[in-house]
C-alpha cells in the first residue's frame, strides 16, 4: 500500500523536540568553477530552499564524495560523466566561524519524532520547503539541516540558512579534474559508484571513435 504523500509540518511543530548536533568539520561543496563556492540560493526550486524566498539556502556534503554525487551525478540511472563537466565543476572546502548548530535528520528516531518520514528527501519539493521553514522557525535557533544523501543514504548532507550570524571561509578549490591528489580522488569516487569518466577532446573527423571503457576508466570520444 502506498504511503501517499509526504504530510505537511503539523501546527505545533515549535514544540516538538528536534534532534541536535554540534557539526565542527569542514564542508565540501561542489560547484561552476567560475563562481563563488559561498552561495545561499533564494530561486526556490531546491528542496530546502525557503518556501517564500525569506532566505537564502546554501548546500554542501561534509565530504567530497557527497558534494560529487549530488552535483555532477544527481541520476543514479545515468552514471556517465564527461571531462568537459568535470573541467567546468570544482570541489571547494568551507569551514565556518564558529560550530554549526543543525537538526540531525540521519539519527535514529530523528524523523519519526517531528512527524516525518524518509520521503522529506527524495519526494515532493514543494512540501519538503514547508519544513525547511518549519525548522528554520524553531525556537531551537538551528543553523540547518543535517541530512542523509539522496543518492547515498550512508553519507551526509547540509543545507545552511542564509540569515544566521554565521561565516563561511574558502579553504582551498580546484577543478574535479587537477592531476595529481585530485585526479586520484577522482578515480576512487568513479570505482566506488561505478561511473563512466568520458574524454571528450577535439580530434580529427576521421580518427574512430574509441570503445566504451570500463566503469572508473577513461575512454576518448569526439566532440561534435
């Protein structure tokens, strides 16, 4: 039987009990090179952005293989990445000023304590950005929200409201395709998810096109 829609925040949700988490470590965030990683977005069209624009969102993974996953892969039925993509995307660490006060959503208990369910992730937006105001409401005075990946339940998400007397720095950034440690970075995320990593370059109209590579490998295909 299906579970039907995800339900609305109920009306007393400032009363409820919401679990906490101090979170210290840095942030990964991954994001167009040609941008700044320090962006809270306010177009409402992800799923814990203000559902009336009151504040802006900023979304990151508290490690690499999360801010991947949901930047360059986002269909897990589509695991084939280009180098091109990988050249225009790169992986910046974050760290605020000060701990990061956050409603854990991946505990035990967590969800089914404030009247929600798995489907706050991965179903309807619209009502999911009725709790990102909910919860940035709390009387708790929360920073965000902790949550699992869509695509990795193992691993971790955060999505940071805009208007808390918070900073973030910049650590450092580079492409998702540097050579050296990043490249290897690169090629140990690939292996994990079993995603296709695809050159794309300009060569000559009749050099054949290369074979398809196994998944973690790189193969050369023509650019039109």
């Amino acid at each position: 039987m299906s579970p039907g829609p995800l339900p609305a925040p109920p009306t007393n949700f400032a009363g409820i009990r919401v679990a906490l988490t101090d979170f210290d470590g840095p942030l990964f965030r991954s994001h167009g090179i040609r941008r700044s990683p320090i962006y809270y977005g306010t177009t409402g069209r992800f799923r814990f952005d203000a559902p009336d624009g009151s504040y802006g969102v900023l979304y990151a993974g508290v490690d690499s293989y999360t801010a991947f996953i949901e930047s360059l892969l986002k269909n897990a039925d589509n695991r084939v990445i280009t180098t091109s993509a990988l050249k225009e995307t790169a992986l910046a660490r974050l760290k605020a000023n000060r701990p990061l006060h956050l409603i854990d959503l991946s505990l035990s208990g967590a969800l089914v304590r404030i009247g929600a369910d798995s489907r706050l992730f991965s179903a309807d937006r619209n009502v999911a950005r009725l709790w990102s105001k909910a919860l940035h409401d709390h009387p708790a005075g929360l920073d965000g929200i902790l949550y699992p990946s869509r695509l990795d339940p193992a691993r971790q998400s955060v999505a940071i409201f805009g208007d808390r007397k918070l900073k973030l720095v910049e650590l450092d950034r580079q492409s998702w395709y540097a050579p050296g440690a990043q490249r290897e970075l690169l090629g140990k995320i690939a292996e994990h998810y079993e995603i296709e990593l695809i050159e794309t370059r300009l060569v000559a109209p009749r050099k054949p096109i290369g074979t398809a590579a196994t998944p973690g490998l790189l193969f050369n295909r023509n650019e039109p």
